[in-house]
C-alpha cells in the first residue's frame, strides 16, 4: 500500500480512508445482496473481503475489485478469515485467536528447551 489506510464495511459497500488525516481514499460497491455481516482482512498488499456467500479481493489502494468467488457456505453468520501468513479477522473470536497466536509465538520464541 502507497499509504496507511483504515479500512471499513458497510452492507455492499467497502471504503479506505487515509489513516492520518481521516480523508475517504475511496469507495467500492460490491455485487450481489445486501447481506448484514461483512470481514475485512488485508494481507501481501490485497485486501480481502467475505460477505454474503462470497469472497472478493481488493486493490486497497484503488479499491478495484480483483476477482470474486462464491461459496453457499460462506453464507452463514459471520465469516471469519484468515490468510497463510497470519492475518486474522472476524469479530471477538478472531480476536481471541490472534492474541492466542501471538502468546504463542512469543512462548515458543522464549522457549529453550531447558528445565
């Protein structure tokens, strides 16, 4: 990303806005339903995107829509995302999973083996 940037959901619609001034960057209206439960992730300069049965990936900093895949499963509740290198979102559990992640990184990175 050329710039740091606070992403945000709303419905079908995805907006970035610049991170030390506050200004809207831009906004992407995404296909399909309305569909109440939206996740954002951002990893390796993509921002991804779950929402009503499908997932979509992102240019953060144009906002352009890079491919869109769909998934009846992906339907259900909200879905929380993860990505290979660690990136963590979705709500509370998320949230929980990740500090889960980082206590554990931390203890296996203090971990010498010696008793």
């Amino acid at each position: 990303m050329n710039q740091p940037l606070i992403f945000a959901a709303v419905k079908r619609h995805v907006f970035a806005f610049d991170a030390a001034t506050g200004e809207r960057v831009w906004k992407t209206k995404l296909p399909g339903w309305y569909g109440s439960y939206t996740t954002l992730v951002v990893d390796a300069g993509v921002l991804y995107v779950a929402r009503h049965g499908k997932l979509h990936a992102l240019d953060p900093d144009r906002g352009d829509i890079l491919w869109t895949t769909e998934d009846k499963d992906l339907k259900h509740a909200p879905v929380m995302l993860a990505t290979s290198s660690g990136a963590v979102a979705g709500g509370q559990l998320a949230q929980i999973q990740q500090a889960a992640y980082h206590a554990t990184a931390a203890g296996a990175a203090g971990t010498t083996g010696a008793t």
